[in-house]
C-alpha cells in the first residue's frame, strides 16, 4: 500500500476567532494497491484507480500547520502501528505480510519527515553554493545520490544536540551537518528510505520547469545556475532576451504563452 499526508492552509471558513492554527490543516491517507498470494504470486486484487480520492482513507487530520511540533506525535504513531502490523498480523486465519511505501507526500513534507530541515537537497550533500559554482558543462560532472535513510539517522546519533533533540547548528557548517536540523520523524527503515526520494508528481513538474529554464541558460549562453539579475550582471541581457525568444518560438509552434498572468483567473 502507499500512504502520505499534506497540509492545506487559509481555509477561512474553518476560522475561529483567536484560534489561528483552525487556518491550517493536515491530512494523512493510506490507499490499497494490491494484494498477492505470496505462495502462488498470484494477484488477488488491484486497485485499478490507486490515485483516486475514492480508494483513500484517512488516518487522521489534525488543525494547524505540516510543522514537526504540530504532526510529530501523530506520525510516529502511525509509524509505531505500522511497524508493528509488519511484524505480523492475521484476518480471518490468515497472515498478511504488509509492504508500505510513503509515497504521496511533497518535497517540503519528506525535509519535515526525514529531519533534513536545512538540507539543499534531499538526494545528496551538494550545497547551494556548490550547485550554482558549477557549470555542468562537462557530461561526468554531476550530482551523485548519496543520501540514504540509515545514513541521516546516524548522522543525527552523531550530532551534538540542544537538550530538545534539536541539532545545534554553527556559521558554514553544512559541509559536516548536511543540512540536519532535528530526528527523523519515522524509524521504519523501508519507509525512511523511501522518503530520499523526489514524488513522481512532484519530480515531473519540476523536471519540466527546469527544462525550460535550462532552454533559456544554453539559448543565452549564460552558465551560471541563477536568474538574478545582480549575479549575472551583464549577462542578464543576454538571458533575458533568450527568455523572450524562447517565449515566442514556444507560441509559434504551439499557441501557448508562457509566463503570462492568467487576468481571468484572477
């Protein structure tokens, strides 16, 4: 099965007078993907609309924000009772042998769930600085995975800490703390380990931002990683024409505008 949860915010009809976290809630699902004879290996059922609210159902929803002092309790309950239904668990004489992913969250819930609070990147210690430094121009020059969940768990045993459990963090000291601010919320190591990586939803719409972007670094020539007009000082004329370069021959051979204000939505 997958599981997850995401907040959602400004909800003014839930409004109550001096309460400000009734603004906010958070939401957590689980969702049945299929179940398996594991002596056969034949399927028994398949969900044939696993992204659909319809074939969700919730574990809880708490009032106010996805912050670490608000979900904290109620995640690691959750990971208590998940733990322990692995374990072993029978219905009606037989044994279920549960395999859980906790897929269906976003980028800014996987840094609250895996204590990378600070982190620049989920997938490995490049720091921002490092990152923008870097031309990429060179094919064997890339962003290697390094992260893994047994391994931010045991940096953060290593890592000295405030008597709360928080790690205590010093001026450029992202090269030794990786971007650890706190526990990882989860000690389920399957689940933890698949918290390191990016949501498929979440992965695509990024990979697509990028593209275009990365459209208009080569059309300009500009190889540094920013869109600032102060960092790319004189270069800034350059991207900025591409951009709009870009813009129309995108709208010629497609009929979109990108980067234009949807005036009707509004």
């Amino acid at each position: 099965m997958k599981e997850g949860g995401d907040g959602s915010g400004s909800h003014a009809v839930y409004h109550q007078l001096m309460n400000v976290d009734t603004h906010n809630m958070f939401l957590y699902m689980f969702c049945i993907l299929r179940v398996v004879d594991t002596v056969t290996g034949q399927p028994l059922y398949v969900n044939s609309a696993p992204d659909s609210p319809h074939t969700h159902r919730p574990l809880f929803i708490i009032m106010g924000k996805e912050d670490v002092p608000n979900i904290s309790a109620d995640i690691q309950r959750v990971d208590r009772e998940r733990l322990e239904l692995k374990e072993y668990f029978t219905i009606s004489g037989i044994q279920v042998n549960l395999v859980s992913k906790m897929s269906s969250i976003d980028a800014k819930m996987r840094k609250t769930l895996t204590g990378l609070g600070g982190a620049y990147c989920l997938l490995c210690h490049t720091s921002k600085d490092d990152a923008n430094g870097r031309g990429h121009r060179d094919p064997e020059d890339c962003f290697m995975i390094t992260r893994t969940g047994s391994q931010i768990a045991q940096d953060y045993r290593d890592m000295e800490k405030d008597p709360h459990g928080r790690v205590l963090t010093k001026p450029s000291d992202y090269a030794s703390r990786g971007g650890i601010t706190q526990a990882p919320l989860v000690d389920d190591e399957e689940v933890l380990e698949s918290l390191v990586f990016i949501s498929p939803l979440h992965a695509v719409m990024r990979v697509f931002g990028w593209v275009i972007l990365l459209m208009h670094h080569l059309r300009s020539e500009t190889y540094q990683w920013t869109e600032s007009t102060v960092k790319l000082g004189l270069s800034a004329v350059f991207f900025k024409k591409a951009r709009e370069e870009s813009k129309e021959r995108v709208k010629e051979r497609t009929g979109i505008i990108m980067d234009a204000v949807d005036f009707a939505a509004s």
